[in-house]
C-alpha cells in the first residue's frame, strides 16, 4: 500500500499524470476515488475490498474524466483485461493512460465487506482468473498472494447447462421478472461503450423499454450478444444489478462457449484480436445446413 | 403418403407456423427466386426479408421476429466463399454460432431456428429448407411461451388488479 502512494506522489509530483484513479477507504467500505493533489495521495488503499472495474473511468463515455488530464489507474487483472480490451478496440491509446496493476489473490462480493477472503466471502468470479498477475503495465506493484479459497460445490453454469430447455427457459423467466431495466449493468461495464446504445434507440425501436420479462430477454440477449468474446468477467453487471439477477452466469457461459468453439479466452494482450470482428475460413458450421 | 403419416404424428395438425426467413439478397433471395420461377411447391408458411448480406442480420431481427409473433425462424445466406461483399458471410457464421447457443442456454428451443447457406442456383434447397422447417415448427406448436412472456407470471398480481389506484395513471385524454 505504501508502495501504491508513493508511486501515487511521484506520478502526480512529477507531473506525469493529472490524475490518479484508485481506490479509497469511504463510509461504507472501499470507494473509487480521482486523486489530482500528489499530497493527497495517502487516502489510496488496495486490498480484497477493491472490487470495482476501475478501467469504466477510462471508457470514451467517461470523458468528463479524461478532460483532467492524463490518468493513471490502479488496476486488477480482470481490469487490465478491461484496459486491454478497449485498446484492442481502438477506444483508448496505449500511451494516453498510466497503468498501476496490483498482483491480486481474489477479491471479497462487496466493498462493505471485511477485507478478508473465505470460501463464503469471495467473489465467485476470482476462481477461474488467470491474470491475478497482470501482463499489461507500467508498474507491476505488491507481492503475488495465494490463489483465493474457492468454496467447493457445484458450478452454476454448469448445472444450468445440464437443464432441459424448459427448465432453463423457466429459470430465466422468472429471473428476468424482476429486472427493471435499470441499465445500471450497462453504465458499470468498462466494455460498453457505443455512444447510443441500441436499446434506447426509439426510431426504430429494438428494445422494448418497458420492464416486461420479454423485453428484459431482448435486452440481455442483446447484451450478452455485444459482450461476446470481449466480457473481462469482472462481474461489475451482477453486483450493480439491484434486482440480483444473477447475469454473469450467461456471461460465463458464452464465454466458455467461445472458448470452446473458437480458442479463445479474453487476456490482456491487446495485439490478440477479438474472435467477433474476426474469422476464419474453416470455422465449423455443423449448425448450418 | 409421408406427409400424411407426419400430419398424423403432429400435436397441432391444423397450426400454420408464421416463419419469418432473413435472407441475403445475392444469393438465397436469388435462389427463392428460382424456386418461385421453377414453380417448385412450397409450404406458405414462410415470410421473406431481404437484407443486402447475412452479416447485415443482426440477432435482434430475430428476438424481434419471435417478439413479434414468428413461431420460427430462417437465416439463410450466401455458401462460404461466395459471398458478394467477400466476408459477410463468414462474419455472420461466428455471430449466429454464439447467438444459437445463447438461445439455447436462455431456454428457446433452437429447433425453431434454421440456418442455412443457399446459393443463387439452389431452388431446390431453398424448398426443402422451407418445407422441413414449416414442419418442424408445426410439430413444435406455436411459441406461446415467447409471445405469453409479458403476462404475469402466476401469483403476481399486478398493482391495479389489486384494487390499489396509487399511481393509477389518468385516462388517456383527460387534461
């Protein structure tokens, strides 16, 4: 952590950056902060409370925040996976922005949480996370802890892809009632960033904008589409989800679809292009007649 | 004879399937052509929407055919390596590969979707692909599930069936 702030102060002293983006100790647990003042950089803290996906400040849609100057960002793997995606798709420039990765043993569900990681209190999305040691940086801070202490149980992915179609549909049914279109899963995503969005598109209207079970299918379906093969799965859309509908497990599984079909995981290397926007000629099309 | 003994299997002998067909203007719509011209007899079950190429059809053309009342769907394009702007094709065969198997995993039988490649010249598929899906998805019945979504689901009781006026809005057209 010490180590954090006086990169923190160097950065802003030296004027290399405007503005670092961190997190800090708020009311209610950890909170992102926009440090600008180098002495004010021993309000950062980094631990497995840090669970927001701090590369949204950085999306085109944010540019209030880019007007500042020159950010750096402290970032977890599944973050930097994030930076690495928006650079992938030319909506950041590698050298417009300052990245501080932490090594990261897990994060715990919510910021209001005690920073300590159990089986009960991890995020479920820390398990399968192969860059707890990001590749994409500028600074490289902490010491690897170990791997995080997944509880041991079944996947809930894989448990949803055993059920007939029936019970998936009824399954889903009932999940997507309580959605009420919020979009708060679209305003946390580092990914989404077009700046209108399809669903609020009126002439035509794609989306319905009522909060009926069909129209949240429409939007999630859309969703999930457009998140194909470029999700980070820093599970930003299910802890913002007011309703708890528990939307990274369709995310999981189309990801782990898109492994499967195309060879695919998304990574922080930004050279690696993206399976959507790219083909090739002999992908397999046993579905097609 | 063999469409007698599947009328006989089939639980909606007498539904007539709405199917909307997204096709590609080069070469499936070209081959429909053909069938039409080559008098071949089909199902008239199926509603065509020409799009310039299958890369144009973006999966929500077909969540808002379901929402709109299709009971299937038809997506049908140029073969690989013949299509007319080069790559459209195979871009769309990766989008609807994900898109399928989201169907699926979101509980939408993907039986009532057919994707096929069918070149200027292929009258002849262009009628079978009409006719296995038509039959298809009259075995399958009407999607009521898709259509019947926006009802409320049982033992929710909306807030005007519960006698409660809070938030009632005003009749349209009083000032």
């Amino acid at each position: 952590m010490n180590e954090l702030r006086e990169l923190a102060r160097k950065l802003l002293g030296d004027g290399a950056v405007k503005v670092v983006i961190g997190y800090e100790e708020g009311p209610r647990g950890v909170r992102p902060v926009m440090i600008t003042d180098p002495a004010q950089a021993e309000r950062l803290v980094f631990d497995a409370r840090c669970v927001h996906n701090l590369a949204a400040y950085l999306n085109p849609r944010r540019p209030h925040l880019t007007r500042l100057g020159k950010p750096a960002v402290v970032v977890k793997g599944c973050d930097a996976r994030a930076i690495a995606g928006l650079i992938r798709e030319s909506q950041l420039e590698r050298e417009d922005v300052v990245v501080i990765a932490m090594r990261c043993g897990g994060v715990v569900r919510e910021p209001t949480m005690k920073p300590e990681l159990g089986p009960e209190t991890v995020s479920p999305r820390c398990g399968r996370c192969a860059s707890r040691e990001p590749k994409l940086f500028d600074h490289l801070l902490g010491v690897l802890p170990p791997a995080p202490p997944m509880p041991a149980g079944d996947d809930p992915v894989a448990r949803l892809e055993q059920m007939s179609v029936a019970e998936r549909w009824a399954f889903w049914r009932e999940e997507l009632s309580r959605c009420v279109r919020c979009h708060a899963c679209r305003a946390v995503c580092p990914m989404c960033f077009c700046s209108t969005c399809v669903a609020d598109k009126s002439r035509p209207q794609w989306v319905e904008t009522s909060p009926t079970p069909r129209a949240n299918l429409s939007w999630q379906m859309t969703r999930v589409m457009h998140m194909a093969g470029r999700c980070v799965g820093c599970g930003e859309c299910t802890r913002a989800c007011p309703s708890d509908i528990p939307l990274g497990l369709v995310l999981a599984h189309v990801a782990r679809h898109v492994e499967r079909r195309f060879g695919y995981q998304v990574g922080d290397d930004p050279s690696v292009p993206a399976p959507i926007g790219a083909f090739k000629t002999d992908d397999s099309q046993e579905f097609i007649l | 004879m063999a469409s007698e003994a599947a009328s006989e299997a089939t639980p909606h002998p007498q539904f007539e399937p709405k199917i909307v067909a997204f096709v590609c203007n080069w070469c499936t719509y070209t081959g429909a052509d053909l069938a039409g011209t080559s008098r071949l007899q089909m199902a008239p079950n199926v509603r065509v929407v020409r799009l310039p190429c299958t890369g144009r059809i973006d999966p929500l053309f077909i969540t808002k055919a379901f929402e709109g009342g299709a009971d299937g769907v038809i997506v049908s394009g140029c073969h690989p390596a013949d299509c007319h702007y080069t790559a459209g094709n195979y871009h769309a065969r990766r989008r609807f590969a994900i898109f399928r198997d989201l169907l699926d995993f979101m509980g939408v039988d993907v039986r009532r979707t057919t994707f096929s490649w069918v070149s200027a010249s292929e009258g002849g598929k262009w009628r079978d692909v009409v006719n296995d899906t038509t039959e298809r998805v009259r075995k399958l019945g009407p999607f009521a599930e898709y259509q019947g979504l926006s009802d409320p689901l049982p033992g929710v009781r909306r807030r005007a069936a519960s006698g409660d006026q809070v938030g009632t809005p005003p009749a349209r057209g009083t000032p």
